[in-house]
C-alpha cells in the first residue's frame, strides 16, 4: 500500500462556529486544500474528507464533523481505515496556552486541557502523533468558553491569518521533510 499521511484540523461544524478562534484546524485545512489542490468534500468517518497527491504520496485532508470534544471518533476510524502508522497523522489545533498567532508543532504530548486533542487520544490509545498548535491567547477560566468560541476583533484576525498560513507552510514540511525538521523549522521564535 502506497504511504499515506492524514492530516485533521479540529473545529465545529456549522456557519455559527466558522469564524471562531476555536475552528482554527478547520482554517488551515481549507488554506492547505487551496496549496494541494484537495477538495474536502467527501463525507466519510463523521467528517467531511479529500483526497490527492503530494511529494509522490496520498494526502488525506480531514475535517471531523461530530463537534470538537468528540473529534477521537472520525480520527480512530480513519487511521484503522488506512492503516496508518502514527508518524503519519498530523492534528491541527486551536492553543489557549500559546500567545496569539504562535506556532508549536510537537510529535507527541499531552491535549494540554484542549478536549478535541483528549478525545483523539483517548480514541488511539496514545499521544504519539504530530499536532501543530495554533495560539489564540488566554483568557481566565470563567472566560474560556467564550474566547475559544468568539470571533476576533480585526487586529487579532490579521495576527491568527499570518498564523493559519504559517501552520499551512508548517504542515506541508512536515508532508516533505517529516516532523523533527519541521520543529527545527517553525519552534523557533516567532515575530
């Protein structure tokens, strides 16, 4: 079988959620769509998909469609579709405990308090993947929700639309180049 890479961004589904902080994922995949030239259309795995070719390898972008806190169920059943190393899934995701506008990508870890990375874990048994996390800043925990689901002002959409096509760039190195390179590439300070 001819290697294959997924990569999910985590986000809602429905216009109410399209232009929050917290469907940052959702944001990277539609800018990697235009990059690969993959329509995520197709509806599989409770989740929205596409399929094409990059680097001389299948590329699956993926959507999950079941709300974020229950996103573990459309990743496990991908990877067990495709039978997946784990090296070759990549989560995108929104990070309270990133500035606004930073980028961390990391091969493994803990979901660091964000439910939609618990519920992927919990799902795969494990926290061994790649995940490029995209900071939206923090707020008190009273607050949280709010942050997370609110739309940004103008002076915050332009900082996390730098940061959604430098996650774009992020993962299409770790396409190319795999994710320690990656890290080496896009940890480094920022700004």
């Amino acid at each position: 079988m001819a290697e294959v890479r997924l990569v999910v961004g985590l986000g809602n589904p429905g216009a109410e959620y399209a232009e929050t902080r917290h469907n940052l994922g959702f944001k990277v995949v539609e800018a990697l769509e235009k990059a690969l030239g993959i329509e995520v259309r197709q509806r599989k795995f409770s989740a929205r998909i596409g399929e094409g070719r990059h680097a001389g390898r299948k590329v699956i972008l993926m959507k999950p469609w079941t709300f974020m806190n229950r996103s573990g169920q459309s990743v496990a059943a991908a990877v067990g579709f495709y039978q997946l190393d784990l090296g070759d899934l990549m989560v995108v995701l929104d990070d309270m405990a990133l500035e606004t506008g930073t980028l961390r990508v990391r091969a493994g870890g803990s979901a660091g308090g964000h439910n939609g990375l618990a519920d992927i874990i919990e799902k795969l048994g494990t926290n061994a993947f790649a995940r490029c996390r995209v900071g939206i800043g923090a707020r008190p925990g009273d607050q949280a929700v709010g942050h997370v689901l609110g739309r940004p002002p103008s002076e915050e959409k332009s900082l996390l639309n730098q940061a959604i096509l430098r996650a774009r760039d992020a993962v299409l190195c770790w396409l190319d180049l795999g994710v320690e390179k990656t890290m080496n590439e896009f940890n480094k300070t920022q700004r």
